[in-house]
C-alpha cells in the first residue's frame, strides 16, 4: 500500500537512528506483534513487564510508515463531536470512552518519563474554533457535555478570543491539557523501553502468510522462517485493511507543511494546538525546535497518484490558511508530504477480533488522534491477554452496539 510521499520532517530528529536484526530463526512466544509503528511499540510497552515471550516484527524500518506522517497532537477530542457520538452511542458508553481518552493521554505522559529519550512530550492547551455562524450552536453544546462530565475547558466569545491572538472568529472551545509529542522518537523510546524488559525486536522482516491452529497462530516471513505465537496483534496501521478488510474503516488523503524554525511566538498564545470545525478543515502545532506543523485539506480520492498530483497545491493552501490566522508570522515550508488517513464511519478506533481469525487482534487507531486511540486500544489489548478478560474490550469491538441497535 502505498500510504505517503513526500518530505519527512520526524525521522531527522533522531540521529543515529537504532537498527535491529531480522528473524534468522524459527520462533515460539506467547505474543507476536506485527508492525513497528507506534501502536505496535504502544502494545510492546504495556507487555513487557509481564512474563510473556513477546515478539515484535517489522517489515521495514521502525517507525518508517504513517507514524513517520503523524503530526501527534494529543487531545481527547476528535473530528466527531462528542455530542454526536453521544447520540450514536448513548450517554454512558461516551463517558466511558471520554475517561479512557483522559487516561490514554496520562499513560502518554507516563511512558515519555519512563523512557530514556526526550519525546519532547509537552502539555498544551487547544483552541478549537467555529469556522462558520452555524457551527456556534454545536460548539455550545459540545462544551456544555464536556463540561458536565468535568473536563477542563472554557468557552472563548470573539472578543475572547480576539484578546489573546490576532485573529478573531465567533466563538471558540479552550481545551485545557491536552498535548504534543515528537511521535517518531516516542515510538523508539517505547520499542527500547520494551527491549530493555526482554521483548525481542526484529525489523526488515515481513510476513508472507500466515495458518490459524488450536493453539495459535503461524506466522511465515520473508526470511523463510516462521513464528508461532498464542496471541497475535496485527498493528500494521493503515495496512491492516489488507490483512483484514474492515468495513467500517474509511480512507481519504491528508496534507501536511512542517516549516523552518520560527523565532518569535510572542503573538500565539501558550503555543496553543488549533483546529476548527471546518470540513475540510486546517489544524496547526509547533514543536521542540520551534517549527510549525500545518495540516489538514483531506481530500476524498484515495488514489496515491491522484494524492500526490495536488501536494504543491495542497502545500500553498495550507500556508495560506497558517497566514490568515498569523500574518505577522512569517513561515516557509522546510518538509511536505501527502498521506493516507484513515477514520471510522462511527467514529470510534477498533479493535477488530474475527471468527475467521481466531487468537488475534487487529488494532486500528484510526482517527485524528490516533496517538490517543493506539495507546487506548494498545492498552485494552494487553490488559485482554494478560487477564484473559478486559472489561473494556466490548466498547471498541467492531461489532459494538449503536444506541439505536440494541
């Protein structure tokens, strides 16, 4: 699958990259996870101080697929409003998805002071803003469920927000506490962690088929050697879909702008996450050395070709809009790419356990906050192999129950 091209700004903030062996035997263990991304490191972190034999493969380089793509803003709030997920879903089961994300993002910050690399994982604020009069009235709302569920947050009116950035839009959401991190050396820190307590690592090792027995599953690779494992966890992003095409998976095109570095954010208040409900809409950050990553402008084809026929268009739209919001911040672009993205039709991550696949778990952390989703659905997974039971699992099953539907 061809999931990105372009210009990749993560990967050279790591210097002397670590390089791991590839399998040059056969295996046995207790759980084998497929795919060296961050949700993959994600499940490598939360079992490995257990006793498990834990196995991680990777077909290319760790951390060289979408999350080399990831613009890792850590928040609890996504493209779909809760107060939509709520209707869907009902009360209760949102509550319960609204204190996992809170947790998600706390276990985030715990395993970025647990590594030994600086991730340059960093609580910031969000402002999420109405793009359009009509969005107003939903912004009310969505604060007002947040709100009674005691998440920390205010609603900004125009002069507010006015005050405190050179722009004004009607009103606005101010999330409190959310984050960012560097999301390729987060995956790194979370694969050494993971070594360090006896998982085994291999990279440029692909699987080639696979035969599911009684027991478990056999794992055949590139390398002409195979791996049996009791659990599997397919955590190969975007790619999953080939392996397991899950129908409530949905694909568009994404872009991104990571700039030079910018010397004055005297104008940005706290180095605030933004984004607003706009569709297609614009979403802005800034990192550790004091770039500015701009995204968003998804597109609906799903053909690379097509993807990356509008990326030098894509790009100066994408500065454009960085340039309405601060014109008194000059930016140019240093890397740009284009990208697969993936959502859900009801907008919540899966978990996806088959009948035909049995002893497995596809993780698909798909969404706009993906980092949040994969440490969630990561978490769940090994709470579910290490108990033999996760209370929590049935809220993400492919099959989870609408709130019309049961």
């Amino acid at each position: 699958m061809n999931i990105q091209s372009g210009t990749y700004y993560w990967p050279t903030t790591l210097m002397n990259t670590p390089t791991y062996p590839q399998v040059t035997e056969d295996i046995n263990c207790d759980v084998l996870i497929i795919g060296g991304g961050s949700s993959g490191a994600q499940c490598a972190y939360y079992l490995a101080e257990t006793d498990l034999n834990v196995v991680l493969i990777e077909k290319n380089t760790l951390g060289s697929g979408s999350t080399s793509a990831n613009t890792a803003l850590i928040q609890y709030a996504g493209e779909k409003m809760f107060i939509n997920l709520q209707n869907t879903f009902g009360e209760a089961y949102i509550s319960k998805h609204l204190s996992l994300c809170r947790q998600a993002i706390d276990d985030i910050e715990k395993a970025a002071k647990q590594m030994n690399r600086d991730c340059s994982f960093t609580r910031r604020d969000t402002l999420y803003f109405a793009s359009h009069h009509e969005d107003v009235e939903k912004l009310k709302k969505e604060y007002q469920l947040l709100k009674e569920a005691q998440f920390p947050l205010q609603f900004l009116t125009r002069d507010e927000i006015a005050s405190i950035y050179p722009f004004s839009k009607e009103a606005a959401i101010y999330f409190k506490n959310d984050a960012e991190v560097n999301p390729f050396i987060f995956t790194h820190g979370l694969i050494e962690y993971a070594l360090e307590h006896d998982v085994k690592i291999f990279e440029n090792t692909k699987m080639i088929g696979h035969v599911y027995h009684d027991d478990g599953v056999t794992i055949y690779t590139d390398t002409k050697h195979k791996i049996h494992a009791k659990k599997v966890i397919y955590c190969a992003g975007y790619e999953n879909v080939e392996l397991k095409n899950e129908k409530q998976a949905s694909f568009v095109s994404t872009y991104t702008v990571t700039t030079e570095p910018v010397n004055d954010f005297s104008t940005w208040h706290n180095r605030t996450l933004i984004w607003e409900t706009a569709r297609p809409y614009l979403y802005i950050r800034t990192t550790a050395d004091n770039r500015i990553i701009i995204g968003g402008l998804d597109d609906n084809t799903i053909y690379p070709e097509d993807r990356d026929s509008k990326l030098a268009h894509k790009k100066d739209k994408l500065i454009q809009g960085f340039n309405k919001l601060f014109p008194d911040i000059s930016v140019k672009p240093a890397y740009y790419l284009a990208a697969h993205y993936g959502g859900t039709r009801d907008g919540l991550p899966i978990i996806g356990q088959y009948e035909a696949s049995p002893h497995s778990y596809f993780l698909y952390g798909y969404g706009d906050n993906g980092t949040v989703y994969s440490q969630l659905l990561a978490r769940i997974i090994a709470d579910d192999i290490i108990s033999g039971n996760s209370a929590d699992l049935p809220y993400y099953l492919q099959n989870r129950p609408k709130q019309n539907e049961a």
